[in-house]
C-alpha cells in the first residue's frame, strides 16, 4: 500500500486538527505492521512512538537510536500507510538548532509530514529554556520551508507536566509561557504529557495559541471528556506497544506452564494481516 507524501497529506493534517474537525485521536505505531493495523481501525492518521520503535530494536527509549535508524522506520511506516504519518522525533537527534533542521529535513524525506519535538535534554530533564527550544523550533521551520514542505506540522512536547518541573502551582503558567515562545517561532502544536488534569487542559486550552495535544492510556479520563476539557489531539505513546509485549509475554506464559492456547484468541487471522501488505 503506497504512502501519502507531499503537500496533500500535509495540509490533510493541519484540517484534522482545526477545531471544526473534533478531537484528533491517534493510536501510535511503531513499525509497519502496526501501522497499518492502526490505519485499518480507521485512524485518520498515524503518529509514531519513539520508544516503541526504539524497543523493537532492542534499543531504551529517549534516543536510544541513532537518527538514521529513527528515520529508516519512520521510512517503512510511511510507506504502510495511506494516512499522513508524524513521525516522533524525540528531542531532534542534538541539542544544537542545526542538528534539528538535518533531523527535519531527513524526516520530510521519508515522507511524513508532521514531527514530535520535545522541549528536554534528556529523559527526565532538564529541559531547554524557552528561547532555546524557540531557536530549535525556527530552525525546524526553516529546514522544512528550505525542504519545499512549508506545511510541515510542527507538534511541540513540553515536558513541564511529565518529568515534574517546577512547584506544582507554577506548572500552568510555565507551561503557557512556553507555548506562546513555541507558537511564535513557528509551532503547530504543543503536546503536553503528564497532563491529566480536566481543569488544567482546559484552562491551558482556553489560553493557548496552539491546539493542545495530550497523552491519555489507562486511568485517564475517556476521550470524549479530554476533547470536552478542549483537548483538540489525544495520543497514547508507547501504551499499544506496552500492551502487544504484554501479550507476547502473556501467550509464552500460557504456552510454557499448561500448553494451551487461550491468550491467543480472537487474533487477526493470518490471511487479514499478510492481505495488508500485498500489491
């Protein structure tokens, strides 16, 4: 199944998170097969999970891999799908702006039109401060506009709520401040995990210059409530990756202690999935 590269998918992407398009729900992938198991759920688009695909080469997560191994999966994801693809790009592949647009630039190669930066050095912390992160951004902007895709969807991670920056009563304002430093150099969108918080979301929301993005999985409000708060894009991370091993562990369980098969059921047959990558 070809991709959807280009102009096209791009500006498909901004229109799915213009406020009249309702809550953008994207289930994060983290190969091919994944992807295109996502697409055939009827996900308008794919979002890509840094530490999925960073697992699936025996890698830790929070640039556990090399640039040229991120983008050679985003590649393959890409080209799974039908469905414009934004690809995570952790913290860009260097601190250093120039770093950002080489990142940017190899990921608008593969095909993807929009990208996860995030706003930390590290996993943990600490982060970048504002106008660090914004010369990043502009650089982002730049080497996307340099790279004839202008349209590029820039999706900004603030890491404030995550990794517990600052006194809790502080968080809010840091958080708003960053967006509009983030806004102003060229973002699309702020995407904040470690943000749960109904009355946060939509106070941020209300206030916010981009639409915001936040990361849900279990013991999070249901989406209906997210987009209610005004969350206008809901991913999941790394939770459909967590929830797959779990599986293979649970199956391997079952089939080493009693030699049955009961974890197995109600699996895509073999001929739905293989049927998804034949021309």
């Amino acid at each position: 199944m070809a991709g959807q590269p280009g102009k096209a998918a791009a500006e498909r992407l901004r229109a799915l998170h213009e406020a009249d398009a309702g809550v953008l729900i994207l289930p994060n992938a983290w190969d091919a097969a994944s992807a295109a198991v996502i697409a055939r759920a009827g996900a308008q688009a794919v979002a890509t999970t840094s530490g999925g695909i960073a697992w699936s080469a025996g890698r830790h997560d929070g640039q556990g891999l090399a640039r040229t191994e991120m983008i050679a999966q985003v590649r393959e994801i890409v080209a799974a799908v039908a469905v414009p693809v934004t690809a995570d790009v952790e913290g860009g592949y260097g601190d250093a702006p120039a770093d950002v647009a080489v990142t940017v630039e190899e990921v608008i190669g593969t095909g993807a039109v929009g990208v996860n930066i995030e706003d930390s050095r590290a996993p943990g912390g600490p982060l970048f401060g504002p106008a660090e992160q914004a010369a990043r951004i502009q650089a982002a902007r730049a080497a996307a506009t340099s790279a004839g895709l202008g349209e590029l969807f820039i999706n900004v991670r603030t890491d404030v709520f995550l990794f517990g920056v600052g006194a809790p009563e502080t968080r809010p304002d840091d958080v708003l401040a960053r967006c509009r430093a983030y806004a102003d150099a060229g973002a699309d969108g702020l995407f904040v995990p470690g943000l749960l918080d109904l009355e946060i979301i939509a106070e941020l929301a209300a206030a916010s210059p981009l639409p915001v993005n936040v990361m849900a999985g279990p013991g999070a409000p249901p989406i209906a409530d997210l987009a209610a708060a005004g969350a206008r894009r809901v991913s999941v991370g790394t939770a459909i990756a967590q929830a797959s091993y779990t599986l293979a562990e649970r199956v391997a369980a079952e089939l080493l202690s009693t030699g049955t098969y009961a974890a197995l059921e109600g699996a895509l047959d073999f001929g739905a999935i293989n049927g998804l990558f034949e021309s």
